[in-house]
C-alpha cells in the first residue's frame, strides 16, 4: 500500500505483562478455595489439615502474584 506510514507503539510492554501475570494467581486462588470448601463440605474431619494446606497454597499463589509484578522493573 503506497503512501502509508509505519504505526510506532510506544508506552511500557510491563502494564501488559503485569495484566496477564495477575490473571494466573486470580484464577488459581479461585481454583484453591473452591475445592477447599468443597473438600470441607464432603469431610468435615478433615477441615483443620485442609485449611492450613490451604494456607500454604495461598502463600505460594501470592508470591507467583508479587513475582509478576517485581519482574518488569526489574528488567526494565
């Protein structure tokens, strides 16, 4: 196509790679306590073991969420 121009993207790529970083741990918390309630709900004996696994489950989503929003700064 003659006469057109080149388009140039400007702006910071780490607005949208912290966007999709924060789509995992939202989905993966929300996988985690669903299955613990519903884990609660079918042994209630099992409830205590399960929320403290659960803990440590959210722990980690947490630090992969952090991880996500560190990483663009730094590597700029």
């Amino acid at each position: 196509m003659k006469g057109t121009t080149p388009v140039e993207i400007t702006g910071n790529l780490a607005v949208i790679g912290y966007g999709l970083a924060a789509i995992g741990p939202g989905i993966g918390l929300g996988i985690l306590f669903g299955k613990t309630i519903e884990s609660m709900a079918r042994q209630p004996e099992m409830s205590g073991q399960l929320r403290s696994t659960m803990f440590i489950g959210l722990a980690f989503i947490e630090v992969f969420g952090l991880l996500g929003l560190v990483t663009p700064f730094i590597f700029p």
